[in-house]
C-alpha cells in the first residue's frame, strides 16, 4: 500500500534546481547564478575558527550576525532576521502572512519558489505578467491587490529576467499599498543594479512599516554553499513571526562567521560587482553578434529568447540548445523551468566560461 501524502504537498511544486554538482570540474557552470568567485581567504579563516566548536548549537538569536548588519545598514537588530538563505525567510513569511482565502501577488516569470508560498499555506496566488521588457509592471501589480491580499512581492533586480525597476517605481509602489499588505523586495542581486545606489531602498523601512528588503550572502558575496540570507524589516513584527513558524538554529555556525566577516569587505564586493558589470557587457555585446537581443540585466546573469525556426516550437528549440550545450560542457537553465519557453538563462562566470559559452552557442545557432 502507497503512502498517502497530504494535499498541501501534493499541491507544492518542485523547485527547478539545475543539475551540475556531480559533474567534472572543467564544466562551465552557468546555470545557478552563483558567483565564480571562490571565498575569500579571510572568510575561510573564520569558518575555519568556529570547527572546533561544533559539538555546541550555534547561536540561535544571530546576535553577532545581526549587530554587524545593523552596523553595516542602520536598521535596528530588532528588525533583521536570518536564514538559512533568503528563501528560508521568504518561506516561513509565507507560512507566517497566509493562510486559505487570503491572496499573494508576484509578477511572472520570477523566482521559482514565489508559486511555493501558496500552494503550502492554501493562499491564492495572482501572478502578473512581466511587461515586454522583461520588467515588473508595478501599475498591473497594483490593480490586483485587494482586501484579502496579504503579501506582495516584487523581486528587483528580477530572477529570472535579470531587469530591474528604478527605486522610484519601488518607492512609488511601496506607498500606494495598503497597509494591511507585507510588501517584500527581493533584492537578492542588488549589489549588481547599476540603475541606483543598491542602498537607496533602505530608507524606505523608516516610511513603511510593512516593508521587508530581503538579501543574500549567496550571490554578491559568494556564500552559496553556507546558505545565509536575512531581510532588513520596517517593524519587529515580521522577524517575530518568522521566527515563530520555523525551526530553531535555523543558520549554522560556520554561516554566522562567514557572513560576519564577508561583511568586513566591502571593497572585495565591489571588485566583484565590477567583474560582473564587464561580462555582463560582453555577453551582451557576443550575443548581439549571433542576432539575439537578451533583457536589460541589472544581474549577474542574462536571459534571453532563443531564434526560433519557422515551424520550431520554442520548448523544443530550447530543449535541444540546453542538451547540447551540456554536452558541450556548458551548463544554463532552460526557460521552460523558469516560466518562459525558449527562453535561456545564463550566470556570468570567469572571463574564459563566458567565451566557451559564446563560442559553443554559436556554433549550435
């Protein structure tokens, strides 16, 4: 007799996670957004201080994490909560805001784990398509939001899609909302948005309470393996509530002293962000030569639509491009995953897997 599983989780979908982590090193991995940079050696140490002390639990207040972003942003330790990555956040918030007959607002295509928050709690999910620009339209996501919205989230810079909204539209939205609505920002590519100050939001919390700006150690400072996130609150009530619906120790002790001391270089980030702004120009600049024009990316990744042949279904072009390439040793994400068929997502990685990447596409094309 088969196990029987409850509706919540046969309504959840599953996160598309790329497949790369049993693959040679001389693969170009591109498709996972991680940064590929390796840790610096500094942030090494401190993990490496912390090893003789697993036999105890890690912190479970983030004390120490939570004074160094205080320090590093000016928002109250009282209103920063950590994660085991931003997602954890994202999802206990989801747990915490909504329940059956309450709504979630997201535009689409966006991050893959949005569509989790209402499948697990019941909630209905109203998703609003992105412009032809491949960018949040903030006046459509404001039509929606009703009595019964609970939360709205607009991720900027935009997973998939790589664009970015001005701080003035984010400022804009962020006051038109109802109060009784959670607005989360999700800025888990902020440090690479060249459209404003990656900051310029921050003054926002002291306007609106109900705002959250969830951010990530795992992109601009390279801490994809650790899993750190936190979200920088308009008010204690959200870390309360999250902290309520999860379990404890929830951010290991090597993630806690690696993002502590990440935080203390802020000129390694910067050096980062520029590396990516340069491939981002030149993958812009070697697709352009192959005919495709892919979204204004304010990430570090690009997305673009694949030329599609008269009669070529989109899925199946893009399914064929993406094999082969992997074939090739070059992994990407299919848009089919993510929301847009013939679609291909791409992380900018070292100077040498960007022109692998170019050389191979090309030749595919």
């Amino acid at each position: 007799m088969a196990l029987e599983f409850s509706e919540r989780v046969r309504r959840i979908p599953v996160y598309p996670a790329a497949s790369a982590y049993a693959l040679p090193e001389d693969v170009a991995l591109l498709a996972s957004n991680e940064s590929p940079d390796p840790p610096l050696p500094q942030v090494v140490e401190a993990i490496t201080r912390v090893l003789g002390g697993l036999n105890r639990y890690p912190d479970p207040t983030n004390a120490a994490l939570r004074r160094a972003l205080s320090d590093r942003y000016e928002v109250p330790p009282a209103r920063i909560a950590i994660g085991n990555g931003s997602c954890d956040i994202l999802l206990a918030a989801g747990e915490a805001l909504l329940e059956p007959g309450a709504e979630l607002v997201y535009a689409w295509p966006s991050f893959s784990v949005y569509p989790h928050l209402a499948a697990a709690s019941g909630a209905t999910a109203v998703t609003v398509a992105v412009d032809e620009r491949h960018r949040h339209d903030l006046e459509a996501m404001l039509a929606e939001i009703t009595v019964a919205t609970r939360l709205a989230i607009v991720c900027n810079p935009n997973n998939p899609t790589s664009t970015a909204v001005p701080f003035d539209a984010i400022a804009a939205f962020a006051q038109r909302v109802p109060r009784h609505v959670c607005v989360i920002v999700d800025e888990a590519y902020c440090e690479f948005n060249t459209l404003d100050d990656p900051d310029a939001t921050l003054e926002l919390l002291r306007r609106h309470s109900n705002l959250v700006l969830l951010r990530t150690f795992s992109k601009a400072y390279g801490l994809c393996g650790l899993r750190v996130g936190f979200a920088l609150c308009g008010s204690e009530e959200l870390v309360t509530a999250v902290n309520q619906v999860r379990q404890p120790f929830f951010c290991n002790a090597a993630a806690q002293a690696a993002a502590i001391e990440a935080l203390r270089h802020q000129d390694a980030v910067t050096e980062r962000v520029e590396r990516a702004v340069i491939a981002r120009i030149e993958l812009e600049d070697g697709l352009g030569e192959l005919g495709i024009e892919p979204a204004v990316s304010q990430a570090n990744f690009c997305w673009f639509d694949l030329p599609v042949a008269e009669g070529d279904e989109p899925a199946e072009a893009e399914a064929r491009v993406v094999d082969e390439l992997a074939r090739r040793g070059v992994l990407v994400r299919a848009g089919t995953a993510l929301g847009r068929p013939g679609a291909l997502r791409v992380t900018y990685g070292t100077p040498g897997q960007n022109a692998r990447f170019l050389r191979e596409l090309a030749t595919l094309l």
